[in-house]
C-alpha cells in the first residue's frame, strides 16, 4: 500500500490548492522521523503532517494531535529558523516520482527573501525529509545518508542534492502511444503484464498496474506472451485511459477494506474495480483517504499489539491441554480391555481344580462370550493359580480406577480446551481495547493471565454492554462480547421464554431474542438471530452452520463451570450462513432507532 506517483500527483494538486500563499506559523516534531507544520492560508488553520517513516512514509492534512517532546530535535530547531514565518509558493512532483518538493519563501536574518526546499522522499525505508536551498545544497536532512550507508547516493549537510536514480523508468505523463507499443513488443514473453507496467514505469504500484491490466482484459494474471495485437492495443489504450485522468487532475480517491474482517487493507486515487472481497469507500479528498486509512489502522495495529499476548497465552495452553488430552486418549486405549482380566480372573477361580502350578496357558470354557465358548488364559507358571487369578484382579482393579480416573481428568480437559477455543474466539473478534480488556480481566480470573495491578488498585471500569440489533420484526437482539457476559445474559439479563441460540459445537457468543411476553416468534426473527449467532462465531467464514436454540429456561449452568460454559436441553436446530449485509442491516436499524 505505498504511495505511488498517482497518489503523490493527487496529493500534490490538492496540496497546491489549500497551501499556495499559506505561511508556516510553527514546526513541531513529535517522532524521530515525523514532521507537523501548522500553517494557515486562506483564513484558516491546516496541520500538515510529514513523514519518512520506514513504515508509513506520508504527507496529508491531518487532525490527530500528538505529544512533543520536551526538547526539539536538532533538525526540528533548524526547520524553525529557517521556514517559519515563510510563505509557500508551490508544491512540485518531479518526474512523477514518488518526491513533493514544498518551495517556500522566507526572510534570512538579514532581512534578504531567500527560497528554501523542503524535500519529502516516500521511498519506504529510504525516506527522507531534507532542507535544501535555492542553489540544491542540503542544509539538512531529517535522517543522513553517508557513504556507509548508500555508496550511490549521500544526503549530509554541504552537499549538492541529486534526485534519486530513475533506475531507467519511464515517465508514464510523458509517455507516447507509439514508445509504449514499442516497450511492449520488446519486452519478455513471459514476463506478466502488471510486472512489465511496475518495472518500465515510474510511480506505478502493483495495486495500479493489476487495474489497468483488469480493466482491459477483466484479468489481472495475464502474461506479455499472451496478447496479440489488438490485446496489446487495449491494454495502451487503458493505459493512457489512466494517465490522461491523472494529467487532467480527475482523481477518484477510495479506501480498501476486507470484506470479512472490516479492516483497511490499501487505498488509491483512482476507483478500484478488479476486487469483489473488498468493500471500496470513496472519498472526495486524498488527504481524508490518507488520515482515516492511517488513522484506522493505527487503531487496528494498537488492538493487534494488545491482543498479541492473550491469544499467545490462550494458544499455548490450549496446546498443552490437546496434548495432555493426546496422552489420556493413549491410556483409555491401553485400559479399555479391563474387562477382559476380570473375566480371566474369573475362569481360573472357576477352574482351579483343573490349574498346576507351572502351567504358561490353559484352555477354558468361556461361560461369558457363547460366540467364543473356549478361551486361552495366560498363566504365570511361577504362581499358583489363586495367585495367577488374583494378579488379573489386581490388573482388573487397577485398570478400572485408571479409567476412571482418566474419564474424569478427560472430561475437565475436554471442558477447558471448549473453554480456551471459546476464548481464543471471541479474542480474535473484539472490536475495541474494551472487549479486549474485558477478556483479559476474564483469564485473569481464570488463572491464565497473571494480573500487573493490585486488586485494591484496579479501576473499576463499568462492565460493556452485549452487541443490540434490531430484528426486521422489531425484536431486540442481544449478542454477548465475551464469556463473562455470555453468562450474564443468558442467566441474568434474559427472562426464562427468550429464545437463546448458540451455533452448534462450535465456539461463538450467545444470543438471545427478547421475546417481551409474545407467544408466536415470526419465523424471520428466528433466521436473523441464527445468522447472528453464526456470524459471531467460529463459524463466521462457513456457509450452513447449525444454529440450536431453546429457550432461556432450558439453559443450564453446571456447578463449577467456566464462563460462558453451559447446557441445554429442548432444542431446535437451523442452519443458516453468516450474511453480512444482513447483519449491517440489523445494526443499522437498531443505530436508526
């Protein structure tokens, strides 16, 4: 999702249109490699952020405030001497690079108007930001380049600036229809189209170059190798399509975000058509599509970092019960034919007369088993036969209390691995640091997560709310977002004739309709609560899920269950599959009301 030259051209006529004439009132810089200069032009305020993260190199209007330090950086002190109080004249792209050049015109301390250069170069972890006067010597830059880092190319103070090398790109404003032709008829057959157009051009991204190559064939995996002639003429003229659009300034900002899991993946200047599992969201400005996308998925970075740990904890423990489960299956195995001593046992007590000591076997008639009427009993000739039969006893014994045992042992582990998927679940569908934090003081109390407060300590925060929808019948909807609130409104918060659901051995969050005293529940309210159910859960990606539901008074709590562990009885079974649409639907209305 790099900032291609479409992206940077766009940002530079919008920049152009809202910073012309604009002066720098103060420069601040909050990160190591980040710049924020307010400005104000135009009878307002803007706050233009500037970025050579390795990461996230950017420039756009933004609205987040961020913490400075105490002590501006070095190169922070020179902008300020240098640019405040200065007066942008234009923003340039050179070449259809991935550069801005901001010119800006200010008084030196000697009352002299000088022009100065701020360069921003969004080359991923080759960015820079870099102050270079009017005659292109570096005053300084943000990060410096020498000779140990780049033998091609140094950025330090004194020396003359040089644009990056081309690396033999072609401008695709300035390009003809004939030199493209040429390119691609002497250009490898089997190299694929999209790589051809990264490769020959500058400022094409991957994204960009599958799209021309979409909208041409309505196929994004085609290769040089085969396109005949008037393929080729198609694929020049969409090519030309696009880039006249950018030469004329015809920008159609979007974001990109999955389908399934809401999070933004990419963004563009131009529509994007050849996805059909990502939802596209228009813009009217690329610096708005530049500050939500950052913006969200900062957010979503943050709730990946907090989550990390939990689902590691969860992950890890649930590999040790599915292995302690490997091993109590291997000795319900080694135990399950106990029966069989005490059967052995007791055909040597009914024969004994017939038994010497230092017999190894014996042929015995098998009163238990008329499909098996003679039966082979291994002796130990070392023992008498009461001793021979009061070893299998003693094995019977054994194996019998070891079953038991491990049956029991089973069924607490059995009941923990349900616990812990339940958990690792609902984790990996939270939507906020709240629900995150929620199921985090949960394995808290369960003992898999050790808490960093003291109890006295905690703050008490006010318990979230379950997730309401609105059926189309007018039915409220309650859809729990952790364990602990699974519990609660399922046995707490519903009366004893709403309708619980819950998917079908799978893991997912309980969901009950508020049936408010009425007796006949429209047939609808019962498909949309099953999807519901289905959609938060495991289950969410699957198409048929099996959905049960009963009513709240068949649901039961075992005694000494974990959160969100329950039983019922009385139950109906649907299966339905996760609509999204529908349950946006649903949301909406409840948002409406």
């Amino acid at each position: 999702m790099p900032l291609d030259g479409i992206v940077v051209s766009c940002l530079s006529y919008e920049l152009n249109n809202r910073l012309i004439d604009s002066r720098i009132e103060k420069i601040y810089q909050p990160e190591k490699d980040e710049l924020i200069l307010l400005v104000r032009g135009k009878g307002k305020n803007e706050r233009l952020l500037l970025s050579a993260s390795s990461n996230n190199p950017r420039i756009h209007f933004t609205n987040i405030s961020k913490a400075n330090p105490d002590t501006p950086p070095m190169f922070c002190m020179l902008l300020r001497k240098h640019l405040t109080g200065g007066r942008i004249t234009n923003i340039v792209q050179p070449n259809f690079e991935r550069i801005l050049q901001i010119n800006i015109e200010s008084y030196n301390e000697m009352g002299d108007l000088t022009t100065k250069k701020l360069i921003l170069e969004i080359m991923g972890r080759h960015s820079n930001i870099i102050l270079v006067d009017a005659s292109d010597k570096i005053i300084d830059s943000i990060k410096h380049v020498d000779i140990s880092v780049s033998s091609v190319r140094q950025v330090l103070p004194g020396l003359k600036y040089e644009f990056p090398p081309s690396q033999g790109k072609h401008n695709p404003v300035k390009c003809s229809k004939d030199a493209f032709i040429d390119m691609l008829y002497n250009e490898s057959e089997g190299i694929k189209i999209d790589k051809f157009l990264v490769n020959s051009f500058t400022g094409i991204s991957p994204l960009i170059a599958r799209e021309i190559c979409f909208l041409a064939f309505h196929n994004t995996d085609l290769y040089v190798g085969d396109l005949n002639r008037n393929d080729k003429e198609d694929i020049c003229n969409q090519f030309f399509n696009v880039f006249d659009k950018v030469k004329n300034a015809v920008f159609q900002p979007v974001i990109l975000s999955d389908s399934e899991t809401k999070k933004v993946v990419d963004f563009s200047a131009i529509f994007i058509t050849q996805y059909s599992n990502r939802n596209i969201i228009p813009y009217d400005s690329i610096n708005e599509v530049l500050d939500t996308f950052y913006t969200m998925r900062d957010a979503q970075e943050r709730l990946k970092q907090k989550s990390t740990d939990l689902l590691k904890i969860i992950s890890n423990n649930l590999d040790r019960c599915k292995k302690k489960l490997s091993i109590q299956q291997q000795k319900m195995r080694e135990v399950e034919n106990r029966e069989q001593f005490k059967i052995y046992g007791d055909l040597i007590t009914a024969n004994i007369y017939r038994i010497s000591q230092g017999m190894s076997n014996i042929e015995l008639e098998n009163f238990y088993d008329e499909s098996c009427p003679v039966i082979s009993v291994p002796l130990n000739p070392e023992y008498t036969p009461s001793r021979n039969a009061q070893e299998y006893y003693l094995k019977y014994t054994k194996a019998k209390n070891a079953a038991k045992m491990v049956s029991e042992q089973m069924k607490l582990n059995l009941e923990e691995i349900e616990y812990l998927e339940s958990a690792y679940d609902l984790l990996s569908r939270a939507e906020s640091e709240k629900d995150i934090n929620d199921i985090r003081t949960e394995l808290e109390e369960q003992g898999y997560v050790k808490s960093k407060m003291k109890a006295k300590s905690k703050k008490t925060e006010a318990p979230s709310q379950p997730l309401r929808f609105i059926s189309s019948d007018g039915f409220e909807i309650l859809v729990g977002r952790n364990n602990k609130q699974n519990d609660y409104l399922t046995l707490r918060a519903s009366k004893e004739n709403d309708l619980w659901f819950h998917t079908k051995n799978i893991p997912g969050s309980h969901t009950v309709v508020k049936v408010n005293n009425k007796n006949d529940i429209p047939e609808s309210t019962i498909f949309e609560a099953a999807v519901l159910a289905a959609y938060h859960s495991k289950g969410k990606a699957s198409a048929n899920v099996a959905v049960d539901y009963t009513k709240v008074k068949n649901v039961k709590k075992p005694s000494g269950a974990k959160p969100g562990m329950v039983i019922y009885e009385n139950y109906k079974t649907v299966y339905v599959t996760p609509d999204e649409e529908l349950v946006r639907k649903l949301k909406q209305k409840d948002i409406l009301k």
